[in-house]
C-alpha cells in the first residue's frame, strides 16, 4: 500500500493485476491506491466502512451481460456511481521467465476466460484447461509455486505486477469484449478522477404491479427529451412478481429539465432512488 496520503485508495474485486484494477487505473490515474478485496460486498463495505475512499466495480460485459450481484449492492449501500470506463478484456497466455510455449502442459484461469479463449486452447489440445479464481490470482500461484510446466490466462498488468512473461498475445476468441466499470464514492464524498463532466445519471425506482406504470415512469423521461440510455429489471426482494428498474439516461442532475424529471418520477413511482450523476 502506498503511504502518500495524497494518493485515493480504491478497492476492488480479486487480485491485483485483475482488469478492474485496469478500470481503476484509467479512472484514477497515478493518484490511486488500488485495493484488492476477495469479494464484491468486501469492496462496498470497505467503502462505507471507510477503510477506502472509492471503488471500481464492474457493471456489465458485452459478451456475459450485467454483473447482477452488482446491481443489487448499488440498492443496499450507501454509495453514489461518480464515474464510468470500459476496458476491452485482452487475454494473454503468461508464464514464468525461461518457460517455453512447448513447455506448457496445463492453463489456469476463471472459467470465463477460459471459455472466452476456445479457440486457442481447441488450436492447442496438448494444453489441458485448469478452472482458478481469478485470472490475476492465477498468475499469482505460478509465482508463488514457481510451476514451469504451466501457463495462466490474464491481463498484461498481471504478468507486469508479478514478474511474470507473456508467451503469446491477445489470444481471446472476440477482440469486441469489454467490461464497464462504475466508480464509487460514498454519499456526500469529494473523489475526484479522470472522468469527463458528467453526461449522464443512473436511477433505480420501483413501481405498482398494475397496467401503464412503467410506461406513465419513462414517460417523465420521454416527455422531456431525455434519451434513455438502458433499462434492466431486478426482482423485487419480499414481492414475488414485482420488478426494479435500474435506469441510464443521458443529462446531468443540474440539468432542469432532470430535476424536473426525476421529480415526476417521485409521485409516480415506489422508492426511488438516483445512483448517481457521471
């Protein structure tokens, strides 16, 4: 951990060299403490526990969708999304310095990204497929256990952080992979990035289970020129059959015409709460 008291400390998910530290790297730059938490619940707690001053956690992936666990952390704490990045995921194939690609007998990795790389371990059937935590992490364990007859699949960062050589390059089956990223602040906090000015805001609301209420709820976006951006339905914890909406439009929450909106929102829907502008 840096001791510069200058520097923002970031919690997120998994090992460090894990593409979320990327997406940390491009929100925060140099003037962030990256902080790796073995769960995602571990990195909102921290966040509102104070043990960090922002997160970075992933939202959605153009191959796999929404990561839902999320979503619902962005509900049950006390956090507002303050930034976003997308990160195109790169797999490489890493090994320890001196080991051959002729060497290698056994991969490691997530199962996801075992699964988003086919096409390669197919070309390479010598190479038996081992499922591990996390890509990062898999790096990790050739480090710690100095395996030379073994290779990993994870980010360039990885093999950077741990000392590691990459054997062969971009090796995933679809080059149009990215992840988005939220950044995180507590309520009320002052964390700032290097994000663009805000362009767009996040809101999840709930309504009654009877005809026309999603529809009399994006009206009060549609009827102001508000352009939505997406919609995602949860269900509704306690309430079988009954539904959240997390929503992104475009505007900013100084905009009139959004505060305007989102009070509309507030007489037509159930619980609404907005996650944030970014």
């Amino acid at each position: 951990m840096k001791q510069n008291k200058e520097y923002i400390r970031a919690g997120f998910q998994g090992e460090r060299g894990a593409f979320s530290e990327i997406a940390v790297r491009q929100l925060l730059g140099s003037e962030s403490d990256p902080i790796p938490f073995e769960w995602f619940d571990g990195v909102f707690q921290a966040l509102v526990d104070k043990k960090v001053e922002a997160a970075v956690i992933p939202m959605e992936n153009t191959l796999h969708g929404s990561v839902i666990e999320n979503f619902d952390h962005l509900l049950n704490y006390d956090v507002e999304v303050i930034g976003e990045t997308s990160v195109r995921i790169v797999h490489n194939l890493i090994a320890l310095p001196g080991v051959a690609f002729k060497d290698v007998k056994e991969v490691y990795s997530h199962p996801v990204a075992l699964n988003q790389c086919l096409k390669f371990l197919q070309a390479n059937p010598q190479i038996e497929k081992k499922t591990f935590y996390d890509t990062a992490g898999s790096v990790k364990m050739l480090a710690e256990t100095k395996r030379r007859d073994a290779a990993a699949i994870a980010s360039n960062l990885s093999a950077d952080i741990y000392g590691a050589r990459i054997l062969k390059r971009g090796i995933e089956d679809d080059r149009a992979n990215f992840t988005r990223f939220f950044l995180l602040q507590r309520k009320g906090g002052t964390v700032k990035g290097k994000q663009p000015p805000s362009k767009k805001v996040s809101i999840v609301f709930s309504t009654k289970n009877e005809p026309g209420s999603l529809f009399r709820a994006l009206a009060s976006l549609a009827l102001r020129d508000i352009s939505l951006n997406k919609i995602e339905s949860r269900p509704l914890k306690g309430k079988p059959w009954e539904y959240l909406f997390y929503v992104d439009f475009e505007g900013t929450l100084k905009d009139t015409k959004v505060q305007n909106a989102i009070r509309n929102l507030e007489e037509v829907t159930d619980d609404l709460k907005v996650l944030g502008g970014y």
